[in-house]
C-alpha cells in the first residue's frame, strides 16, 4: 500500500469545513495543494472553495477521484465511521477511493475505534493515519498546529509534506496513538484551565485584579497555556470566543476516561476532570465555547 518513497500527489480530498477544517484548507492551499471539498453545508463548500481555489463536491462517494489522500476534520468517531464507510442512505469514502490510498482522520476520535476503523479499510487496500491536532483556530490559521500522528511509519511518511503544511508532526506511535495521545494532552490542558479560572476568581473574590493575577501567573510556576493564551484573551474580558468548543473538551475528557478504563487504569484526577467538564456542559448553552469553564466558579457578583 506505499511506503516513504511514494508521497502521495494530486489533488487532496478534505472533510469537515468547520472551524477547524476550513482554515486547515487555506494552509493547504497557500502550500500549493490543490483541494476536492465537501461539507454537508453546501454554503460553507461555496465559501471555502472561493477562498482556497478548490473543487467543492456534492457527495462522498464522489469526494475521492483523483485523490491518493482524503483528510477528514469531523466531530467524532460516530461521525467519521459514517463518512468513510457509507450508511445505508449514502454511500461513504470508501466506494470512492482506490487502492493504495490513504485517509488520514485528523479529528478528535476514540483510539480503539481508530484502530477498528483501519482494519475495515486495510480490506479495501487502503490505509489510515490518525492525525489529531492541537492549537485551536489562531494555530489553524497560521499553520502552526500541532498534529499528532499514528500508524505505519511509512504510510505517515507518505502523507508527512502535507500534514507539515498545517502545523509540525510529533508521530506518536500506531494507528490510534495519534488520537490517544490528542486526549491525553486535552485532559491536561483542561484541568489546567479549570484550574487556572478558579485561581483567578479567587484572588478576584479576596480583591486581586483578574489581569494581575494572570501576570503573576505567568511569571511564576502556575503558568500555562490557559494562563498564557486564554485569560486575558477571551475569559477576563468575557469574549469566549476561542473556537473551541466546550462539548467537544468534554467529549475529549470521556474518550481519555474510556481509554483508562480500557486499561485497567485508576486515575483519580482525569476522573475529577470529566465530572467537572460534565457539569459546565449540562448548566452552559450547548454551544459555549470551552472557555467559559470559567463561569462555574466566577464571582456572582462579577
């Protein structure tokens, strides 16, 4: 099915044109790539073919011709299984893509399910690679993402040119590491700004400015990517607005719970973590970004 001295070329099939997705493509495109774009809105298949020069496509199955690599950027492992593999309303990737492809998921998925999802393709000839990111839209814009990779090492070398013209490639092991590994990180990175908001509406509530406690944050060994890149950015000034969604970092916490639980593993911190982000998600709109964490602890008196 390839090895690392046949990159893939061509046009790229892309999956997914949300927030994460659509920004992704303009990197891809500014890097020379032509692009085949489907999104179940057509208008955002409009837009982002516009703003990147690609070919929108009306159907999956379609989606693959003349494509060696479709990327998909999509909520979840429901979700993707649904793309690649058709439903029986509506044939998926897979009655579209030839042998010696590769699909590379660059959502956010559960690691077993990955695994199982490679399997049902390696019958067809076709490989995957889990590619999960981390960044968030200002990273996606400017193609500094951090992509996490799993599968065979050569099959990721074959896909490696145009995952770098998105962000930097850490290769994490095989197929499901990559979305394993993206779990993990976001496990820390929400206690860390759980953490970091509770801190902060403290000292509010003792009589601390938000801005200062922030400073002293950063400038001490409570520093973080929370304290660093979203305080001051989008809770002290009530913006939310990071493009995250705080569903999806709950959802994230679920699949690094699972996978512990898959292991045999006790671990009483991530366990806290998801009882905690499971609680914001029921008392917050259903479409808060993951930035308003913050609310559950803020002062209710401002």
């Amino acid at each position: 099915m390839g090895d690392a001295a046949n990159p893939v070329t061509g046009p790229i099939g892309f999956v997914g044109l949300g927030n994460m997705g659509a920004p992704m493509c303009e990197c891809l495109a500014r890097g020379g790539h032509a692009l085949r774009l489907f999104d179940l809105d057509g208008d955002k298949r409009r837009a982002v073919a516009e703003a990147t020069g690609g070919t929108p496509v009306d159907s999956l199955a379609e989606l693959p011709r003349g494509c060696q690599l479709v990327i998909t950027m999509l909520p979840d492992s429901p979700v993707v299984e649904a793309a690649v593999l058709g439903t029986a309303d509506s044939p998926g990737l897979v009655a579209g893509l030839e042998p010696g492809a590769v699909v590379v998921d660059m959502s956010s998925c559960a690691p077993l399910r990955t695994v199982a999802l490679g399997d049902r393709l390696a019958e067809h000839g076709i490989a995957m690679v889990d590619a999960p990111v981390s960044g968030g839209v200002p990273r996606a814009r400017s193609g500094k993402l951090a992509i996490m990779a799993g599968g065979d090492p050569d099959q990721v070398a074959r896909v490696r040119p145009v995952l770098q013209a998105m962000g930097t490639l850490l290769e994490a092991g095989p197929l499901g590491a990559g979305h394993a590994a993206k779990a993990l990180n976001n496990f820390v990175s929400a206690a860390g700004l759980a953490a970091a908001c509770e801190a902060v509406n403290i000292a509010r509530r003792f009589g601390i400015e938000g801005q200062r406690m922030t400073d002293i944050l950063n400038a001490s060994t409570g520093r973080n990517n929370s304290t660093e890149n979203k305080l001051a950015q989008y809770i002290l000034n009530h913006d939310y607005g990071s493009g995250f969604a705080l569903s999806l970092m709950a959802k994230d916490l679920t699949t690094a719970s699972d996978l512990a639980a898959e292991l045999g593993l006790d671990t009483p911190t991530l366990e806290t973590s998801v009882k905690l982000w499971a609680q914001a998600r029921a008392q917050l709109p259903a479409d808060a970004d993951h930035t308003e964490i913050a609310r559950l602890s803020e002062p209710k008196d401002g």
